[in-house]
C-alpha cells in the first residue's frame, strides 16, 4: 500500500466515524454508546478551535470541530452549527460530496457538473448542492428517491444516511474494523 492509500484509508476511516457523530444531534447519545470517539482519531487531532460556532455544540463538539476544520461541515448564514436542527437531503449531499473530496483530494472544491442527474437540482440554492448531488449520482453514491427526482428539500432518514455513508465508505476502498457482536443495535 502506497502513501496516498494509507493516507486515504487513514482520513476515510477517521472522518466517516467523525461524520457519524456529528450527523446526530446533541444529546442523543451518551458517552457509554457505541459511539467513536475523535479523541482516538489521527485526521481529528488538533483541529478545535480552527472554526468556531456562534452556538453551544453540545456533546459531540469535538467532532463537530473535526468536520468543520476539513470543510465537511460549514454552518449556517448566520455562523451557528444548529445542532437540533434537521439534516436535509440538500445538506447530505454537500456533507457526503465534502467528504469524499477531501478523502480523494485534499480539498472540499466540489467539481461544477454541466449535466444534471436529477430533474429537481438545476435551480438548487446554492448552486453547490447541485454539483455535490451530481458528483454522488456519477460515482452511484446517490440513487435519488426516483429515478429523476433527488428531493433537495426532503428530510434524510436514518435509513438514507446510513445508505449514504455505506455507499461513500465503498466508493473510497476504506477499510474499517470487522464489527463485534457488541457493536449491534437493538432495534
């Protein structure tokens, strides 16, 4: 395995467990869950304090630090992070799209698209969305919830996100622990 693999691998693995936590809102975890933590997490060290918040961030503001620091996550208009708020398809996408962006180059510049995947992402706002939608449909990260509607608007499950970053954690050849039988729901 090369640098770049290693490299790859070590940001894919420590930014999706990262992700994860800082996709849920504050409080619906507590430190005794099957949680992982950014604390063990190389891709994570030294990154609070790089973004700030204008709200409280709550339990998971280590986390919520790591993804704003590589761009992954950038707040609101008015600077707040908003972390009761709901995640929507149109925020998924930017989130996801950042993401592996930054796992595959370094940066979180989503390329512009020309041609759209979906019927209902040219006038997305901001046009970003449209081109973090596009980038997830050309490397089938994103089916949409038809075959020509995406639903920028629509509220994301905890069934899509899953969906989502499983389909992301493929697309980047990460390899992430075999899981435990401890590490099952119980739903």
């Amino acid at each position: 395995m090369n640098i770049t693999q290693r490299v790859k691998r070590l940001l894919g693995v420590g930014l999706v467990g990262a992700m994860v936590i800082a996709l849920f809102p504050a409080g619906t975890a507590a430190a005794d869950d099957h949680t992982i933590s950014t604390d063990d997490v190389e891709a994570c060290e030294d990154t609070e304090g790089l973004v700030e918040f204008n709200d409280h961030l709550g339990f998971f503001e280590s986390e919520i630090y790591c993804m704003a620091a590589y761009g992954i996550t950038i707040g609101d208009a008015d600077g707040n992070y908003n972390t009761s708020g709901t995640v929507t398809r149109q925020h998924m996408a930017l989130f996801i799209a950042r993401f592996v962006v930054q796992a595959e180059a370094g940066t979180t510049d989503i390329p512009e698209s020309t041609e759209d995947a979906f019927d209902d992402i040219a006038d997305a706002n901001p046009q970003e969305a449209r081109h973090a939608v596009n980038f997830l449909a050309e490397r089938d990260i994103t089916t949409g919830v038809t075959e020509d509607t995406y639903d920028l608007g629509g509220e994301v499950t905890r069934e899509q996100m899953a969906s989502f970053i499983a389909r992301a954690h493929d697309h980047l050849g990460a390899e992430l622990p075999a899981p435990s039988d401890d590490d099952a729901f119980t739903d």
